[in-house]
C-alpha cells in the first residue's frame, strides 16, 4: 500500500505537473495521493480520471504534512537527487516496509531539511535533476518490479489496445453514469465536472 505526499504544492503554477504526479501514482499502483496545499480543482480532475478509468485511488489536498509525516506509520521515502541509488535501497525499502505501506514524498520547489531527516529514506533516481513525475514513476515500477503494468482496474472506460487509433469501451448512457455518481455520494460538482467532459 502506497501513499504520495505532494509537498509545496503551488496550485497557481503547479497544477498541471501536480496532476501529473497524481495520475501517474494512481496509474502505478499508488492507493493514496496526499497534497499540502487545498486545491479543488485538482482533486476534480483527479476524481474525474478515477470515476472514468477506476480503481481506489484516493485524493486529498489541504493536509498539514508535518503531521503525516509524524503520523505515517510505515516507510517513510523521500525522492531527492542527493539521495542514495533507487537499486541499492529498494530492497531495503519492501523488507522494512513489510505490510506497513510506504510514503513517498516529492517535492515541487525546494524540499525543507527536515523531509530529509524525518525520511527513513532518500532515494535518487540518478543523481542528476529531473521531474518528480519521472522520479515517481521509476521509482514505483523499481518497487512493484513492473507488476502495476498489468494492473486491471474496475472501470467505466476502458482502453482497448491496438496498434493504430484509439479504441474505448465505455457506459453508454450518460444519464445512468450519473445515477452512478450521486449512488456512491459525489457532490454535484463533481457530477458537473464529470458531464462536462464526457
Ligand atoms: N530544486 C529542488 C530541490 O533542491 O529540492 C527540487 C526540484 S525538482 C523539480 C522537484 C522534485 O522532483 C524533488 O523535490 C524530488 O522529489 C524530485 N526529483 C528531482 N530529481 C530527482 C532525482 N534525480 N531523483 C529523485 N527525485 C528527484
């Protein structure tokens, strides 16, 4: 069980690659994305891919993440370029994690010392800077060892592979998809968001 904590979150400049980190944790296999800063149309647009494309993946934006920090009570993984190599610690990582679960934090602009001493970890995918959404996604296929690539997630829409053009299987009627969304307790902003894009 993974969580993502998205720290400095800056919803007018980060929006988009905030998005891009939430839906590549959901995509590879993280169940939780937390984010500092409050940010309600992030989290639409995330509830959106997961009630169209499924699975459990959780948002939540406006959390103290000093407090979840303290409060995790798993394996704690920073992903910094200064850190250690991805390979020499993943290892370790699963082995003290156990079924405890793992957070991982990334940063946005630069990380505060103490994610890098309140971490049981830092890990570096290379030691050369790149995008938190790369750093994500390497590090969560090291962890899994490629098994979130065959993940099958629970899903209204459904992407069928083929070599040329796109090919979706989905709910065909608009009015039941949103029947579904006030059963399971979405707000209607959520429901207007989702009719919005269909
Ligand atoms: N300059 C900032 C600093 O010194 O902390 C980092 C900005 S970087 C664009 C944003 C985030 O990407 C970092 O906080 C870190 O989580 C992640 N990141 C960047 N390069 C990385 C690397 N080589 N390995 C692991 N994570 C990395």
């Amino acid at each position: 069980n993974v969580t993502v904590l998205r720290i400095n979150h800056r919803p007018t400049r980060d929006k988009r690659i905030t998005t891009h980190v939430a839906l590549t944790a959901r995509a590879f296999g993280a169940s939780t994305i937390l984010v500092d800063q409050r940010d309600e149309e992030l989290e639409d647009t995330i509830r959106d891919t997961v009630y169209r494309f499924g699975g459990d993946f959780r948002i939540e934006s406006g959390v103290d993440p000093h407090r979840v920090m303290r409060e995790f009570s798993g394996v704690k993984v920073h992903l910094t370029m200064y850190g250690i190599p991805v390979d020499q610690a993943v290892g370790r990582i699963r082995e003290a994690a156990g079924d405890r679960g793992v957070l991982v934090v990334v940063g946005a602009s630069k990380v505060p010392r103490e994610y890098y001493e309140a971490s049981d970890f830092n890990v570096a995918v290379t030691n050369q800077p790149i995008s938190e959404v790369s750093a994500l996604a390497i590090f969560l296929d090291r962890l899994f060892e490629g098994r979130e690539m065959n993940a099958e997630f629970e899903a209204r829409m459904r992407v069928i592979p083929s070599e040329r053009g796109k090919r979706v299987v989905m709910l065909p009627d608009e009015a039941d998809c949103m029947n579904i969304l006030r059963d399971e307790g979405a707000d209607e902003r959520i429901i207007r968001h989702v009719r919005k894009v269909r």
